[in-house]
C-alpha cells in the first residue's frame, strides 16, 4: 500500500496526491499475468533486505497512456525492523519508446533481408562474409545463407585482374555502382551479377565492413548478347545490300540511317549527309508526288509501295529510280519509311 509520494511522481503520472495515498501500488502496474512472479519476488526481496538491482517497469498514467520507468528499490526499517519498502524511479519513457521503433525497424528489416529476391552479402574487415540472405545463396548455387558465412565473396570473381581494380576504386571512392562481372558459384559454374558495392571505415580510416547489394543478370546479358550478334548480322545484311537503302523517320522524313550504297549513289558525305531529308534526293518537279504518297496513309497489305521517281544527287544530276517503300518499325510501332532506290538509268537507255 503506497503510504507517501513526492510531487516529482505526480506530476510524471499525472494523478493528484489523494488518488494515490492509501491505494496499493499495483494499480499504478500494467502487469502481464506472467510478470506477477518477478514483481512478487523483487517485493519480498526488499521487505527481506536483500535490494533487487534496478529494474524497468510499465506503469499507467491517470490519462490511460502508458510509461515507462527505471526503478531502484529500497527497505524501509523501524526499530531494526523491515517494515516496507521505498521506490525511487527515473523516467524512460523516451527511450523505451526509441528502443521500440529500432526493435520495429530492425525487425523490418530483417524480414526485407530475408525475403528479398536480391542478393545481399555483408563481409567483415578481412573481406570474409559475415552473413547473407537466402537470394544471395540461391543465386551463388549454395543451400542456404550459412554456408557463404566465411568464404570471400570478392574472390569468387571469375577475372582476377578485374577484382583488382575493383578493389582499387573501392578503396579509393568507398562505393562501387553498377558494377558487374561473373562470379563462381559453388558448383564452378558462372553467374553474371550486377553489383552495388559500399565499404564502410571507422573515424580512423580502419575498414569495418563491405555490403555487397546483387542481381543476377545472366538472363539478360544472354539477351544482350544475342541482340548484338542481331544487330551485326543485321548490319552485315544491310551494308551488302547493292542497291541504295535509306531509312527516313519523321514527318520531315529525316535521314537516320543508309548503306554505302546509297552514300555513294548521293554523291554526299556522312557529314553532309546529317540531317538530309526525303525530299533533298528529289527532283523539284516530283516533290508534289512525293509528298502526296508519304503523306497518305496506306494499310499493312499495300506495303511495299513500287513506284518511280527523278531522283538528285549531290551535283545536281537527275537519277531516274524505282522506288521500294516499306514501314519502318521500333518496338512494334511505326516511325518512318524505309526506301530502296533501283538505279533505273540503263533499262531508260535501252527503252530508248
């Protein structure tokens, strides 16, 4: 039973003094069925004179929210005798509830840890790895994150001179971004990764440790690679092509791209060339046409348009040509026009 309280206490609880007095002192508790025995014991303790080291307890403040105090217990004696007991508590409310919102986020965080499809591989000092998370071990071929812990991650680079200058720019900026490289895993087989690399130092410069933050890219880099050997084939294709190509885009029709058929055809150089347009190839009498057949809007079927025009080269001569029109495509969609130029110069001779 509380027999006396200071205006300290009753102000952090908000209760005036005449609430308290007489009252007994687990009114103040939010006790939890299985804490009784502890708070039991720790009372005993000081009625016996043994005093309990400092303990932290919940109280209630008359307003129903909850606080937090560290409380430091004594026996209170007459005559020799123990008669009750003193508290004397400081409040922690504060960091009770800062220790709460990092036990949160640190919860979240390890659940993001776990449960993230991106490998993550922390190493210590001397570059060993010090814990992972389950994607990090998928991705490297292991059974599971313990079986990284103490391997060094870097090291598994499958091109040594690589790491090196990777541990050169670590080392030198503390961070590496969008690096990638292939890394042995545990079977000897190769994993293509995409890394971002921090290192962290104390105040004095000493390594502490690396996060190495990973995807796999392998998927991806197989599709690159087969896009570029595409696109050269494509290249190699088109170059070879005898008759002059030009791919126009735009409602100007601007020149994007030719072959060295059509460069030497036009009479132009790559410089002069930039930024030429359809109707720079020509002849001033046919650009009305021209311009009626670009404008038109003709279905998928009616592609490739065959017709013929009087075409300019750069001196100024007028090139009779056939013209093969077809759709010009990026990612599905329409953007321009592709044309083929056919010399017609000598079957014009022979009809004549």
């Amino acid at each position: 039973v509380i027999t006396s309280v200071n205006s300290a206490f009753l102000r952090l609880t908000g209760y005036k003094r005449e609430d308290i007095v007489g009252k007994r002192f687990t009114k103040l508790q939010t006790i939890k069925p299985k804490d009784i025995p502890k708070y039991l014991k720790l009372m005993i303790s000081a009625l016996r004179g043994r005093l309990p080291e400092p303990f932290e307890y919940s109280y209630v403040r008359k307003d129903g929210t909850i606080g937090w105090g560290e409380a430091h217990v004594g026996s209170l004696k007459k005559n020799s005798k123990t008669i009750g007991y003193q508290m004397i508590f400081r409040e922690i409310t504060e960091r009770k509830n800062a220790e709460e919102s990092l036990r949160t986020c640190a919860q979240r965080y390890e659940k993001l840890f776990e449960s993230s499809r991106i490998g993550v591989v922390i190493s210590g000092p001397d570059g060993k790895v010090s814990s992972a998370n389950p994607a990090a071990a998928r991705m490297l071929g292991y059974s599971g994150p313990k079986e990284l812990v103490g391997l060094a991650f870097l090291e598994s680079c499958v091109d040594q001179n690589q790491r090196k200058m990777l541990l050169k720019q670590l080392m030198g900026k503390g961070y590496v971004q969008g690096f990638k490289a292939f890394l042995k895993r545990k079977d000897d087989s190769q994993v293509c990764i995409e890394a971002n690399i921090t290192l962290y130092k104390d105040t004095k410069r000493n390594v502490l440790r690396t996060e190495n933050v990973f995807t796999e890219i392998s998927e991806r880099e197989k599709a690159e690679e087969e896009l570029r050997e595409s696109e050269e084939r494509f290249r190699s294709l088109f170059e070879s092509i005898q008759d002059p190509v030009g791919i126009f885009v735009g409602r100007e029709g601007r020149l994007i791209d030719y072959n060295a058929a059509f460069k030497k055809s036009s009479g132009y150089t790559d410089e002069e060339l930039k930024g030429k347009v359809f109707l720079d190839f020509v002849r001033p009498d046919d650009r009305d046409m021209v311009l009626e057949k670009y404008r038109t809007e003709y279905s998928e079927d009616e592609f490739p348009l065959v017709y013929e025009i009087r075409g300019l080269n750069k001196k100024g001569e007028c090139i009779p040509l056939e013209l093969s029109v077809s759709t010009y495509k990026k990612k599905g969609k329409v953007i321009g026009i592709e044309v083929i130029h056919r010399d017609l110069t000598e079957r014009k001779k022979a009809e004549m």
